[in-house]
C-alpha cells in the first residue's frame, strides 16, 4: 500500500513544482480539493451506515494495520475537508504580495506542504495502527515546521519555528513510548490491541503518555507555549489551518484512546483529571488572551482557552460515563465535539480576517489600528459574526456547544453525581466565557471601531473577492450550525453515541426538542433585528441625517489618541492576575505629575511565565549540549582516530551482550 501512496505524493509534489507560479495555488487546491471529496464521502458513509474499513494490511515490525473511518474519525474528516480547501482558497490571495519577493522554489514548497498537512491530518483520524498513526503524525509535524518557516529571513519566525519542533518531538517521544508499551504487551498496536491492554493491565501510566503526547498538539495547559508563538510567526491562512484544525488531532488522540478504557474507577480518575486540566488550560489561555496587544497572539491563546473547552466538555463526559449516567454522559461528549466543530469554524474565520488587515497594514499591533469597518466592511462584517461566534452568543454556532456542556454539567448537579466536580466547572465555564467576551470586544472594539490612529489605516481598502469567498464557507457554517442546531448537531450525538456506548435515540429525544426552541429563538431574535432596522431606514429617510464628533468629555480638540488602548481596555484584569505574566515594557507612561504632558511612546509586551519557564531550560540544556559536543572538536587527528576505535569497542560490546 506505501509504495502507492509515496507515487501518489510524488506526482503531486511534481505537478506543483512543475506548475508556473500564479497558478500552483491551483494545482495544490485541485490535490486537496480532490481529497477533501473522497473525505467527506467515506464521512457521510460513515454516519450513515457505521464503521467503513478501506484497508487491511501488516507490517514486519508493528503487526497489523488498518484504515477505518467510524463516527468519530467521520466528524473529524468534514472538519479537516473544510478548512482545508478553505486554506487554499484564502492563500491565493494572501501570497499574492509575496510573488515578487520569493523564489519560484521557496512557493512551491510552501504548497507542496499545505497539501502534505492537510493529507497528513486526514490520514491521522483513519489511521487505526501505531506505524500508520505516528508516521501521518510526523509528517504533519514536519509539514507545519515548513509552513511556520514561510518568512525564515525574520528572526523571530526561526526562533518560533525551532520551539516548535523541539516541543512537538518531544510530545512525540511520549507517543513512541506508549505505542512500544502496548506492543510489548499486545504484540500489535491497533487500538484494539490497546482495548486488550487496558483490559489487563493498569491503564493509567499508558493513558497518561497518550496525553501528554497528544496534548502538546492540542496546546494543553502547561505544554501549550509552542502556540502563542507559532501563530504569530507563520502566515494567517496557515494559522487558519493550524489553530482552527491540526491542534484538534491532539483532541482527537485522547477521545481515540479513553475511548478504549472499559474500566469504570480507571475512566473517572482519568475524566477528573481531564477536567481539571481543562479548567486550568482554559482560564490560563483566556486570561492572558485578554493581555495581549497583538491580534494574532490574542487569537493563539484564544485557542489554548478553547482547547480548555473541549477539555470540560470531555471530563464532564467520561465523569458521567464512570458514574453511570448516560445523560451526562452523553451532552458532555456531544458538547465537546460539537465546540471542536465549532472552534475549527470561528477560529479559522478570525485567522482569515486578521491575515486581511495584516495584508493591509503590515501589522497586527491593535493600537495602530482603529475605524477599519469603514475602510473593510465586508471583512468587518465576517469579524463580528466570528467573534459573536467565539463568545458564545446566540443565534451562532459556538452558544449550541456550549449550552450542550452546561446542560451536562446541570443534570449531574440535579442527579446528584459528583457535585463538586460539576459545580466546579460550572464556575470555571462561566469565568471562561466573561473572560471571552472581555477579550473579543478588546479585539473587534480597537480594530473596526472608533477613529484610524494613523494615515495608513484611513487609505485601507477592501481585499479580493476570493479571500471573502473563503471566509463566507466558514461563516455560512457557523450559521447553519446556531440556527439550525436540531439538524446539525445529529452527527456529533451519533459520535458522542459511539464514545461512550450511550444511546441514540433516548438522548437525541432529550436534547432535540430544546435544540428546536433555540432555533425558533435565533430565527425570532434575526427577525426583531431586521424589523428595527427596517424601521430605523424608513424614519431615516423622511429627515435630514447630520454627523458630528462624540462627545469628548470637554475636551475641544478630540483626536484619535482619545481612544482606548489595547492595554487600558484590560488594565482592571491585569492588575488582578498580573503575576501570570511577564511584562516587557518599552517606553514610559505619563506621570501623575505632568499638567500637560508631552508625546510618549509606551508599548508592553505580555509573556507568558510558563513560556519562560520551558523555554528556559531547553535553551540551557542545548546549549550545554553544544559545548559539550565543541569540546570533542580538538582538531586532533589522534583524538578523531581514538573516537573511531571507541565507537567500534562499544559496538562490539553491545553486540556480545545481545542488546543490538
């Protein structure tokens, strides 16, 4: 089977390579659209009939191997479709720009890996062997190590690049030694291999390498520093892909493996465990969300929260399951996949309108922006559903996922099931979600509201139609999803179904009905706001509309630093949880003292401590490393010779004692 797949890979490298360079955007959209098809077809297969197995084969050294969509995987193949082609849609214009600056080479590779991941994630949620798995899995490692590099002349990116990678084959260190354990035990590693292992022995030391492993892809709180930095430095469609899609196979991974646990205390350890990792990677990723001045490192950290989401979501879900409740059980799960539905659809849509005004402004400094609504509506517009979508409001598609857990949550408190861990997320949620909505007014509030703060903002201009075309599919979606929840969400209960052996039919009677009333609710509320501004058009134009300056408080001569700041927006969160962070600060701010100040320049950069805390030991630890290694280099012949004749006694010795 490889060697079909490597010609395969081979001749779409070829073509793109071989393709003039305006149109290898193309070439790679008509690779992935092709298998964004073959996707969701196998998908919809998949919810419709059950489990579709497209390959059996063995491998010398890790057993059997098999190809397998099932509900799950189905739900994560539509996701990864979508985004997918979305990407590529997005990029043609995105890379316009850089045509003139890059090599005809240096844009090829850069397609030939936007194919590469998006294949490579596919392959990961139908792979159902441990060859198969951690080979899609490096390859989409190393593909999104090349896409962060797009821009490799800028410090920072190699930088953020190099964290990346560090972190990411460190994760897959873990994942290595899981795989190895399981085929120690089982002589296979097939995850039904692993179901015979959790069944004989303690699941808990294996589960927990799987989540490590998993969870540095998901940006799980503390291994979560890769991604603030990672987004910022990479381009906005790959960002798009990255945080809205690939960091869900983390997700993915630990849903495939908990899945398999047929022990009830085993599943309600790991389920608390899960639930307060999710508590914490939420409030983490949502508080210093709301300190950060930048769009796209505000959009990385938003991602961390939502990650803790999902997390909530599938702690609810298996403490339920453990405890007997197939109800709890069963919104928790269908919660969590839905907000990895969910999540994929805003963040992707947010990451495409940020790459809009970067495309313009050459910056994603909040405070350089400011009134672009008027320079950009139509990508003003898609921002506002986006960020309505992310902070959970209704009609949209991110207040359905969030209901699902929260209905969770309220039944186990009324069933009496575990009270504490409930009421607990019950807090932890609703901070989470004030939090949001803090941080997305921050964002749209500075960047589309209020006055231009510089000349530059004021002459912007829309962008190209097909970058609006690619953000109208995700937010056509998100839609979709928030009115018509009783419809849309089936197939995620069907998967929730199939996790954790819940039925069906007794909880899609449950939630159903009051997935209808919020759809009558959103359809009602989208009517009401039609209606007023109808109104509001007619009683216009009967009578002469006249413009003048708000009000500014006394002031005579109002101008566009009279505005909030990003940092004044949040100065009252900051000052409550300044300790998480460090804070770089450049420039001074007006002293009490000055009557009538003069121009200052003031500008703070918010890091995460835990950033600095992993960052610092794996910088000392290389570079120790390398002096170590400088050492050897004496640049004597007699010492090289010696290194030679050490190497073959130590394998000679190794060789004696069986070990290799």
């Amino acid at each position: 089977m490889y060697p079909y797949l490597l010609l395969v890979a081979a001749t779409a490298v070829a073509a793109i390579f071989a393709t003039p360079v305006r149109r290898k955007v193309w070439t790679a959209l008509a690779v992935v659209g092709a298998a964004a098809v073959a996707a969701v077809a196998v998908a919809v297969r998949a919810l419709t009939v059950g489990e579709v197995v497209l390959a059996r084969f063995s491998t010398q050294f890790f057993g059997d191997e098999i190809i397998v969509v099932d509900r799950l995987s189905a739900i994560f193949l539509l996701i990864m479709a979508v985004a997918s082609v979305a990407t590529l849609i997005y990029s043609k214009g995105y890379v316009e720009h850089y045509l003139k600056r890059m090599s005809t080479a240096h844009l090829s590779l850069h397609y030939v890996s936007l194919v590469l991941l998006a294949v490579s994630m596919m392959t990961v949620v139908v792979a159902g062997g441990g060859f198969s798995f951690l080979l899609s899995w490096e390859l989409m490692t190393i593909s999104s190590f090349i896409l962060i590099l797009f821009e490799a002349e800028r410090t920072e990116v190699r930088r953020a690049a190099l964290n990346y990678l560090v972190m990411m084959h460190i994760g897959f260190m873990f994942l290595v030694a899981a795989f190895a354990t399981v085929y120690a035990a089982e002589g296979g590693t097939t995850f039904a291999a692993l179901a015979g292992y959790f069944s004989t022995h303690d699941a808990l030391p294996v589960t927990a390498l799987f989540v490590l492993g998993f969870g540095m892809k998901a940006g799980m709180f503390p291994m979560h520093v890769w991604l603030p930095e990672a987004h910022p430095a990479a381009p906005s469609h790959v960002s798009a892909v990255m945080s809205g899609v690939m960091i869900k196979t983390g997700v993915y991974g630990i849903m495939r493996v908990v899945a398999q646990i047929s022990s009830m205390p085993t599943l309600s350890t790991v389920g608390i465990a899960i639930l307060v990792i999710g508590i914490a990677t939420g409030l983490w990723g949502v508080i210093m969300a709301a300190f950060q001045n930048d769009i796209k490192r505000l959009l990385a950290y938003s991602s961390i929260e939502n990650i803790g989401v999902i997390f909530i979501g599938m702690g609810i879900g298996y403490i339920g399951l453990a405890s007997g409740s197939e109800l709890i059980a069963m919104c928790g799960m269908s919660g969590a996949l839905l907000h990895t539905v969910n999540h994929s659809l805003f963040k992707t849509l947010l990451f495409f309108g940020a790459g809009n005004v970067y495309s313009k402004m050459h910056s994603t400094a909040l405070d350089s922006m400011g009134g672009l609504s008027k320079s950009m509506p139509v990508t003003a517009i898609l921002m506002f559903v986006a960020t309505a979508a992310i902070c959970a409001l209704p009609p949209l598609n991110g207040f359905i996922s969030e209901l699902l857990i929260y209905m969770g949550m309220l039944d186990g408190v009324g069933e009496g099931r575990g009270t504490l861990y409930f009421l607990t997320a019950l807090v932890a949620l609703s901070l989470i979600g004030g939090v949001v909505v803090l941080a997305f007014t921050k964002l749209y509030g500075i960047v589309f509201l209020g006055s231009p703060r510089t000349t530059h903002v004021a002459e912007a201009t829309e962008v190209d139609s097909l970058r609006l075309a690619a953000m109208a599919i995700p937010a056509a979606l998100i839609l979709s999803i928030g009115l018509l929840p009783q419809y849309t969400v089936r197939p995620v209960i069907e998967a929730a179904a199939w996790i954790t052996g819940g039925d069906y039919a007794s909880t899609a009677a449950h939630l159903l009905p009051t997935l209808s009333t919020v759809s009558i609710i959103g359809f009602t509320l989208l009517a009401v706001i039609g209606a007023l501004y109808w109104l509001k058009r007619r009683a216009q134009s009967r009578r002469t509309v006249s413009s003048s300056p708000t009000w500014g408080c006394g002031f005579t001569a109002v101008n566009e630093r009279m505005q909030y700041t990003g940092e004044s927006f949040a100065e009252g969160l900051e000052n409550l949880a300044a300790s998480l962070s460090h804070d770089t600060v450049d420039g001074r701010t007006i002293d009490k003292s000055e009557i009538f100040p003069t121009q200052h320049r003031y500008d703070v950069r918010h890091k995460d401590k835990i950033d600095r805390l992993f960052a610092a030991w794996w910088v000392e630890l290389m570079h120790r490393i390398n002096m170590g290694v400088m050492r050897l280099r004496s640049g004597k012949i007699n010492h090289y010779v010696m290194y030679a004749l050490l190497l073959l006694i130590a394998v000679l010795v190794l060789t004696l004692l069986n070990l290799i």
